[in-house]
C-alpha cells in the first residue's frame, strides 16, 4: 500500500495542482494588502487637515500653558529666590536706599506730599452712559486698561471733555482716584509712586505722614479746583498735616507736569479768593519746606507741540513707519490716531506743556541754546560728575550745530539750511479752502477738517515754526483748542511782574510770568535725568490726501547719515531724560530763580540735581536702580537716598548743593533774559 501511496504522489497532476494553490494564497494576500492599503487611504482621507486655525490655537495653547506654569513657579519660590538668583549672576546687591539711611540712624521726620503728573494717576467712572454698565468706579484709566481693549469707543467717549468748556460732557462724570493707591503704579508690575513710597515707609513713613495729592490731570489747573476743589482739598490736606505733626512743614514732590500743578498751586494758595485759596502772602513760608520737583518741564517741551499737531512721538512715528496702514485707517472699525487726537484735544491741561519764552528761550532760525551738542557723546555713569567743559570741548570738536530752534521744519532741507535760503510764505491770513473730506463718511470729526486745501498747503509752505511761531500755527490748525487753552495758560516772558494782569490764573503755572512766593526758608530742587537722547525739533512732511485722514506727518525718512548725528527718524535729538529736554528741566534752577531775581525777589534757595543715566545691566535688573528716564527715575536710588535725606531734615547744602553732568549753566549763558 505504501508503494501506491508513493506512485499516486508522483501522478502528473501534482505540481500543477500545488502551482494552483500557491498562486491562489498569493493571490489572496495581495487582496488582503491591496484592502489594507485602500483603508489606510479612506482613514487618512477622513482625519481633517492641518489649518492656520489649528496652528493658531495650539500656539495660544503653548504661550498660555508656559505662562500659566511660570506663574505657578513663581507662586511657589521662595519670595527670596529671585534675589538669589540675581546676587549669583550680577553680585550682592546694594541695600535699598530706606534701609541703608535707617542703619545710618534716619527716621521719619516732615510730612511727605506727592502731586502726580500727567497720565500716571488713575481715573474711575462715576457716572456714564449705557455702553458703560457696570463700570461704576471702575478704573477707566491706570490699572489693567481692560475697558480699553473691550469697548474702544465707549472708553474714547468717557475719557473726552466738553470740546467747548473742557469740562464734564452731559451724563458722564470720571473721577480721579484718591490714596496712594492713585499713581503707586500706572500698571500691574510698573511702578510709579510705589518705590519711593516703599523707601520711606523703611524709615518709618505711613499713611498719616504720606499724602498723594491726586487729581484729573485732563483739566485746566483752575478748572480743577472749579469742578473738585482739588486746590482746596490739597492746602486743608497741608494744613492738616503740618499741625498733627508737631509743626513741621511739608516736603513736597511733584513729578513731570505735577511740578506745573504745583506751581500754580503756589500762587492760588497765596490769592484771595474768589479766585485763590486765601492764604495769605506766608502761607508758603509757614507750611513747606522744600519743593523737590522730579523731571519738571518748567519751560514746556516739544513733545506736546507734536501731540497736539499731529498726535505723534518718535515711537508713533516709528510704528506709522512700519505698518503705515494700521494706525492711519480703519483698523477693527477704528481710525485710531484720528480717534486719539478727537480725544486728547479735549484734555486742556495738555496745553500747560507748550514750550514757553518763545524764541529768547528756545532759540530763533539759526541759533539755539544747545548749539553744539554732540549726541553720541558718552557720558561717565555711576553719578560721578563731569568737569565742567567737557562736554563743550567734544561737542565743538566732533559735531556741527543743529537748528534745534526750527521745532518744526517741512523737509530735511529746510531743517538744515540758513534761514536766508528758507523762502516762505506766511500762512496767518491764508484762506483755508474747502474741506478735506466728506465728514459723512468720517468716524471721529477733528478740525483738519475744517483746514481745507488751501489751509494744509499754507502751513507747508512756512517752512520752518520757532516756539514763538508754535502759538501762531497751533491758533490756525486747532483753533477750538487754542481758545480753551487761551484762557487758563499763557507762554510768554513778562516785562513788569508788578502789572496786575499777572494776578490772572493763567500766568501762574509759567515761571516767566510769575514770581516765587515769598519764603526765604523754602528750598526748590530741580532733579532730572540726563545723557538719554531727548525729542527736541521734528521734520514734519504733507501726507497724501485721503478721506479723514492727518495732513501731517513726522518724515521717519529723514536722517542724519552720519554716525554722531541728532537727527533720527525726523526728529532732533538732545541732551534730556526721554521726554523733557535739560533745557526746560534745569533753566530756571540755574539762571532765573538762581539768587535774588525779579522772578525769585526774596531769594529761595534753589538746587540742581541731576543724574546721569545707566541703563538695567541684564533684565533681572528690571528697570534698573540708576536710570535717568522720566518715570524710570523714580526708582532711582541716588534720587531716592536725596528725597528722603531732605525728608529727614537735612538742607541742600548738607546734600552738597549742585550736582552738575549736562552743560545747563553754559546753555543758560547764552540766554539773553532779563532778571
């Protein structure tokens, strides 16, 4: 059997049949892979594609997942250890200046008052319309600006004036908020007030001993006690504190435009009433003790002059610059700048800062004080002071003169020339032409478009504005503004202080129109930074017609094209702290209150003390402890360790009188003012 069992294995047929069942097992797992393949594809084929949306949303996803850990991380360190680690990378640390001065046997000693400047304190809705429900005392300005990103217009709407009155518009009523929680930070994390009032506080400072005398920096000076009574709130709040603290006067501390405030305030507490507090002529005398004013624009500065021109900075301009569509059309809905500069016009306090003196101060065509400052010039840090001429052998020998008294110039050309090359045609008669727009088709209405043609074309053709010229432009293109402004401000020199005209509120926030008040005891200090590139003159040019568009524009084309020039980005640039300019800071501290003059007659003692900027050495640094800028400074220690030494009772003399880096008694020199 098994011999037939072996033949029949070997018939003919049998390869044939096992060649049919390979090629059939073959055939099956190609079906099998071919059906694979085919349901791989459908699978890929139903899983929805990658889209920008999908990238957007897992990169919100990652920044708010790391930001979200970090925040916990910080929550848990030890408060510690972020010292720790900048003592490791940097080294120790030097004490705060409340600590050192404590161990040196200092303590609280003269009532402290602050006075805010311009934007720094907060503002909270009491009163507004329907798009403002459920804002009542809710910050509109200062804190997290959340209203702002919210409901743009209706926040526009709350924080503009009356453009008639430069008061309250009907239905709305927004307050400034009050404690030393107004200005102690403008933001979450950016301090203001805050780390002063933490210093003094190290030396036993409290809030019986500290007073933030706030109020709506929109206003006019006088309109702020007219509508609040802030004037009078501060002189009671003054008289307070000198009599629960054994008699002892007042140190006062305004910052930026707060130092104009308080000026004004000098002379409306000395004027009877109705229009003063009452005072008395020694009401100064027996209350204050010294005035420390932080970055004071005595003299004005040209950054308003641009603001209210044509609602511009250098930053602004060099975000116009880069995205030159974002910020000069409709952008969510919006005409932002045209918007911001409906809204800032109605602030008249903004008029206290247009550059005063004219061209005796600032300079004409083809002179200015500054002449031949050299803006590349590096500075010694650490506070050490620089002998005296320095400054003015390397300015006469690397850098040529600037025409820093053309504050506006229309071309780079124009801005360079003498002035006998400069043909122009006077625009104060000039008819002002047709409209520029249809204002149907316009969000927001400002008076560029009232100007016409004819009006934009006029101003171009001028050439070249001194500060004795500003006036004359800004009465033509914002001629509403001018009027308000006109009649709480004034920008001249007197010529006979005894005229009673200057009895009138508007000349007392203009040093060159009044006279100091009449304690010889009182100390001014006049504290500010220097050795940071300063706004001082622009190159402006004509930007194409559009409907609703700002006929004028800072030229961020125009450069100076060498290595040590001021002019960047079409704006003229000197010795200052960012924002004012040494020459408004230092002027009157050191020529026209210095001694017995007919602006100082009982010979108020008055000091310069400025600080030279060094920026934060790495960002643990945050904004460093020896910075000159003009909000940054209030973290300077050197300034602190001065303010609360004079605090504690030491004089001017016992701080070591002037501490002098720019070349303010040399600019001031040249000055031809009478005293």
């Amino acid at each position: 059997m098994s011999f037939l069992r072996r033949r029949k294995g070997k018939g003919p047929n049998t390869e044939l049949r096992n060649n049919v069942y390979e090629d059939g097992d073959e055939k099956e797992e190609r079906e099998n892979r071919e059906g694979n393949q085919r349901e791989e594809e459908e699978r890929r084929s139903r899983r929805k594609k990658w889209s920008c949306i999908d990238g957007c949303c897992w990169f919100i996803g990652c920044v708010c997942s790391t930001w979200w850990f970090l925040l916990f991380l910080y929550n848990a360190m030890p408060a510690s250890f972020p010292q720790y680690v900048t003592e490791a990378i940097t080294g120790p640390l030097p004490d705060p200046p409340g600590v050192k001065l404590r161990k040196e046997g200092l303590s609280a000693n003269h009532p402290v008052v602050f006075v805010p400047g311009i934007v720094t304190g907060g503002l909270e809705l009491w009163e507004g319309h329907q798009c403002a429900d459920g804002l009542f005392r809710k910050r509109l300005w200062g804190g997290t600006f959340g209203e702002l990103y919210k409901r743009p217009l209706c926040w526009a709407e709350h924080m503009s004036l009356n453009n008639e009155t430069g008061l309250d518009q009907s239905g709305i009523r927004v307050r400034p908020v009050s404690g030393l929680v107004a200005a102690d930070y403008f933001a979450p994390g950016y301090f203001v007030w805050a780390v002063l009032i933490a210093n003094l506080a190290r030396i036993g400072y409290e809030e019986k001993t500290m007073y933030m005398a706030a109020y709506d920096w929109r206003l006019s000076f006088q309109n702020t006690e007219v509508r609040d009574q802030t004037l009078s709130r501060i002189k009671s709040n003054i008289e307070l504190m000198v009599a629960t603290n054994g008699g002892k006067k007042v140190v006062v501390i305004p910052h930026s435009m707060g130092v104009l405030y308080f000026l004004h305030f000098m002379k409306w507490v000395e004027a009877p009433a109705p229009m003063g507090g009452g005072g008395g002529s020694d009401w100064c005398a027996k209350h204050i003790k010294a005035v420390m004013n932080i970055g004071g624009p005595f003299l004005g500065v040209p950054k308003a002059v641009s603001g209210l021109f044509s609602i511009e900075a250098k930053d602004i301009a060099v975000a116009r610059a880069f995205a030159p569509g974002v910020l000069d059309k409709d952008v969510f809905g919006l005409q932002t700048l045209q918007h911001m500069m409906r809204m800032t016009r109605t602030w008249d306090a903004t008029m206290s800062m247009i550059p005063k003196g004219g061209d005796t101060i600032w300079g004409g065509l083809d002179w200015s004080p500054e002449g031949f400052y050299n803006c590349s010039a590096k500075k010694l840090k650490n506070n050490c002071t620089i002998p005296a001429g320095q400054n003015e052998a390397t300015n006469k020998s690397s850098a040529k003169g600037v025409n820093y008294g053309r504050i506006i110039s229309f071309g780079k050309d124009v801005a360079a020339v003498h002035s006998s090359e400069i043909e122009r045609i006077d625009f104060r008669g000039a008819v002002k032409g047709n409209n520029l727009a249809n204002k149907t088709n316009c969000d927001v209405w400002t008076e560029y478009h009232e100007m016409g043609v004819g009006g934009v074309n006029a101003v171009a053709d001028y050439k070249a504005y001194t500060a004795g010229e500003i006036l004359d432009l800004l009465h033509f293109v914002a001629p509403n503004l001018m009027a308000r402004g006109g009649a709480h401000f004034s920008y001249g020199i007197a010529d006979n202080l005894e005229d009673p005209k200057y009895q009138h509120y508007k000349y007392w926030s203009n040093p060159l129109e009044t006279k100091l008040p009449n304690a010889p005891d009182m100390e001014i200090y006049s504290m500010y930074g220097v050795g940071i590139p300063t706004e001082r003159a622009y190159v402006y040019k004509v930007t194409p017609a559009s409907e609703c568009y700002i006929p004028f524009q800072i030229d961020t084309s125009a450069e100076g094209g060498i290595e040590d020039s001021c002019l960047k980005g079409g704006v003229f640039l000197a010795d200052g702290d960012e924002t004012v300019p040494v020459l408004s800071s230092g002027f009157m501290c050191a020529k026209s209150w210095r001694g017995k003059t007919r602006f100082n007659p009982s010979g108020v003692r008055t000091y310069i003390r400025e600080y030279d900027h060094a920026p934060p050495a790495n960002l643990l640094e945050g904004r460093g402890t020896q910075s000159g800028a003009h909000v940054d400074i209030m973290g300077n220690f050197a300034l602190i360790e001065d303010v609360i030494r004079v605090a504690a009772g030491a004089t001017g003399e016992e701080l070591g009188g002037d501490r002098v880096f720019s070349d303010i008694f040399k600019w001031s020199e040249t000055i031809d003012l009478q005293l």
